[in-house]
C-alpha cells in the first residue's frame, strides 16, 4: 500500500479514456529506487501483465478524465521517459528525494489550483478506477480531504489512521507510533484527494523532524484538522487495489491477482478456462461465444479470437485473430498472424508475423509459416517452412517441404496457385512460380517456373553400385 512505512512511495486491461475531467488534477509519484527489487530497471518499469507497473497507474489516471497528470519521476527517470513517452502528462523530477511531501511539492507548479489533486502512486498498480470515482466524489466540491484507508488484520509496517470520537485527526507512520497507536487497524494507503489550493499552503509547510528525517505528506491530515477543513475516508472494495510493489515477491503477487481478476471477467463473459489459475493475458484478450481456453496459454498484445475457438495447452498467442471454429492444438506458437475460420492449427505449429491463412487451412507439427498468404483449404501438415510466398486454394504441401527464400543477401517471393501440390522433401528456391494443378515430385529441387498441371521431377537419378563394401575403422 502506498504509504507503508516510512511515508515513501511503495510500489487490466488498459482502461479508456474518459472525457476530461476539468476539476481534477493527477500527480502520479514514481520516483522510488526500489532496492529490494535487486534489478537496473527501475521500479516502476517492472512488469504486470505484461506493460509497466505505471502504465497501469497512468491508464487509470486517464480513464478519471483529469485536465491533468503530473508524473513525478527521480532514480532512472530518463529510463522512465523514454519507455512510456506521451504527450498528455508532465514530467518532474524530484532531485533529491526527500519524502512523499516533497515529491508533490515539486509537482505543485503545473496544477491547476482551481482543481481537486489526487494522489497516485507508480507502484500500485491495480487500483480500480470505480475505487478512485468514490474518493473523487467524497472530497466533493466543498473542499474536503479524502482518503483512501483499509482495515488490516495485521497492520504492521503502514501509517496508522488516528480518530477521536471517529473524526480523523492525524495520521502517524510506523516507526514514530507509540504502543497504542500501533495496535490500530486502520492504515493509511498513501491515495488521496485533496484541495490544491489548500497543497500550496500545506506543502511549504510541512517538517521533517521525524524518525526518517523526511517530508510525509501524511502530515497534511494535521494541517487539514487545524485549519477545519472535514477529512474523510473511503475504502477500497479490496484491500490489493492498494498495495504496493517493493520486492520481486510482492511483484509475483500482484501479477497473479492481476491475472486471476482478467480470469474471472473472462468466464463471467462466457469463455471456459480449464483452469482460472493457469492463463496469463498480457494485453487484451476478446473471445466470442463458447471459446475455449485450455491450461497454461499465454496472450500478448491484442488478440481475438472468434465463436468456439479452442486453444489447446501452453499455446502462445501475440496479435492474432483467430476465426470462427478454428482449432489451435497444444505448444503453437502464433505472432502477428491471422487465422481464418474452421481451420486446425499444430501441434508445435510457429505463424510468424504478417502470416494470413484462409477458411479451413491446416497446419500441423513442426511447420514454420512467415510472411506468407495460405487460400481456403490449403494445407502444410508436416515438418516444413512456407517463407514469403502467396500460396492459393487447395494447395498442398508436402512432409519436408521448404520455400527456400533467402538468397544470403535478399528475401525473394514464391507463388503456389490453386490445387498445387509439393512431394515431400522438396524445395521451392525463389522466386519462383508453381502453376494451379501442377505437381512437384518427391525429392526435388525446383529453381524455375512449373507450369500449369504438369509433373515436375528435379532429382538426380538413382544408382547402385554392385558390390560396394563399407568403409571398416583402422584399429588404433
């Protein structure tokens, strides 16, 4: 959660965007080295399902609407930049970092002061847009400071919530609570909603005479109670919208609350999992009716796949789109190909990217097809490599087949019309043209045009040598 601690920054589907919210300022506070992590990549760059944890915080931000979004970046901030460079927020550095005060303060020149501030962290990810619309709406137009809190059973390690006669009063960090305050169960996340104009005032004015010799913007509680100004709380609908990310384990947690959530929308909508526990979608995952996904499969980018589909286990999927009825068998490999309908797919079947296949085509195990076109019907079912080349309807293509289509230096193109077929172990050296009905026999080697409906043999002829004996190994 976003304010364990010492009061530093702690550590879906992409939400969309939302009309502009003019009364509302974001600062997303992204700075934190993040030790524990043991890595080079920053922090908030460590992946959940697949993109940046603060791209998610960012993607959250922009569904609220905010006029703006102000990210507050400090070690390997550059890093930060380049990886998710837009141009609908602002960058600011906190150099040094001195707290979590601090860190807004620097972010305090490019808001709005008519506008309320939400608070964010880059390293909590999962926080539920629906979550912030309530603590948005609690801090209302009358100037209130809105929190968000949670019960914990053991809150050890977060800023406690102190009330008296259940007013909020003032929030205290872990290593400055005494006895009694540390036994509240109330914590402090660190997300909040506050007024800007009264941040300019509260901000400058905050003490880092504490345990950490920082500024806690958790401070801002007293200040708000002494200048009577009503501070609220609201509280998440689960207590994982709010944790943070510090550590690879607390990473490794998060990303499967991720996953199993986009699970649990996914069989709400219908599609089968055999195991909820067992898919990752690392991007956006659409399904038609009745699809069926088997165990361990992995989804990246964007992916769709049509009415009663079934992937088979431990297939990889990257931008696709898989027809009507298709069957992808187990360990296929698909990247940036599109499928037709009613076709079959592997096993340990690779599409590589700007691949196309028609109605009805199959592929079977072990055959590699790269920018290349297959028509309704065709089929490559063992052990071959289809390279740069438009193949048309009802071809065939044998056991062994290869579409040789690299000269060292060039990649040239091959076309199949319809209702060719390849023998086995032949190869196709482009460029080259196969006519529609031709034949190419097994074993051969083509390097010129084959003409329409006609038999082609490129094999050298077969010899036996009468007598032969085999070579015998020389005794050492």
């Amino acid at each position: 959660m976003g304010a364990k601690g010492k009061g530093k920054l702690l550590g879906a589907l992409s939400f969309s965007a939302a009309m502009t919210n003019n009364s509302l300022n974001v600062v997303v506070l992204a700075a934190g080295q993040g030790k524990r992590m043991h890595s080079d990549l920053p922090k908030v760059l460590h992946p959940i399902a697949g993109k940046p944890m603060l791209a998610h915080v960012l993607d959250t931000a922009r569904s609220l609407g905010a006029s703006r979004i102000v990210v507050v970046i400090g070690h390997g901030g550059e890093h930060v930049r380049e990886m998710l460079a837009a141009t609908d927020f602002i960058w600011v550095r906190q150099e040094p970092q001195l707290g979590t005060g601090h860190a807004v303060l620097q972010a305090m020149p490019h808001l709005d002061a008519a506008a309320d501030t939400l608070v964010l962290y880059g390293d909590v990810p999962l926080t539920r847009r629906d979550t912030l619309k309530r603590l948005i709406d609690a801090a209302g137009a009358s100037g209130r400071l809105a929190l968000l809190t949670a019960h914990l059973a053991n809150p050890h390690g977060y800023g406690r919530i102190v009330r008296v006669a259940g007013a909020i009063r003032r929030i205290v960090e872990e290593k400055d609570a005494d006895d009694a305050e540390k036994a509240i169960g109330e914590i402090n996340t660190g997300i909040l909603v506050a007024p800007t104009e009264a941040l300019q005032r509260w901000l400058p004015a905050l003490s880092n005479r504490n345990a950490q010799g920082e500024y806690y913007l958790t401070d801002i509680v007293a200040q708000a109670v002494a200048d009577n100004l009503p501070v609220v709380a609201v509280h998440p609908t689960h207590n994982w919208e709010t944790e943070g990310i510090n550590s690879k384990v607390q990473l490794a947690a998060l990303e499967r609350i991720h996953q199993r959530n986009t699970a649990d929308r996914l069989l709400d909508a219908g599609v089968t999992l055999a195991d909820p526990a067992r898919i990752d979608v690392r991007g956006d995952l659409r399904c038609g009716r009745d699809v069926m996904i088997d165990v361990g499969c992995v989804f990246e980018g964007q992916v769709e796949l049509g009415d009663g589909v079934r992937v088979g286990p431990y297939a990889v999927l990257r931008d696709v789109t898989i027809g009507a009825a298709t069957v992808v068998h187990p360990f296929c490999h698909l990247d940036g190909a599109a499928v037709g309908g009613n076709a079959v797919i592997g096993p340990f079947a690779r599409l590589r990217p700007d691949t196309s296949l028609g109605d009805g085509v199959h592929i079977g195990n072990f055959v590699e097809i790269k920018n290349s076109t297959l028509g309704v019907s065709s089929k490559a079912n063992h052990l071959s490599y289809v390279g740069d080349a438009s193949l048309g309807d009802r071809v065939n293509v044998g056991a062994g087949t290869i579409v040789a289509n690299y000269d060292g230096a060039n990649k040239h193109r091959t076309i199949i019309e319809d209702d060719a077929h390849t023998g086995s172990n032949s190869v196709l050296v482009a460029p080259i043209i196969v006519g529609a009905g031709a034949t190419i026999a097994a074993g051969s080697t083509v390097t010129a045009a084959v003409p329409a409906g006609t038999l082609t043999l490129a094999r050298a002829r077969a010899v036996t040598i009468p007598g032969w004996k085999r070579p015998i190994k020389r005794a050492k």
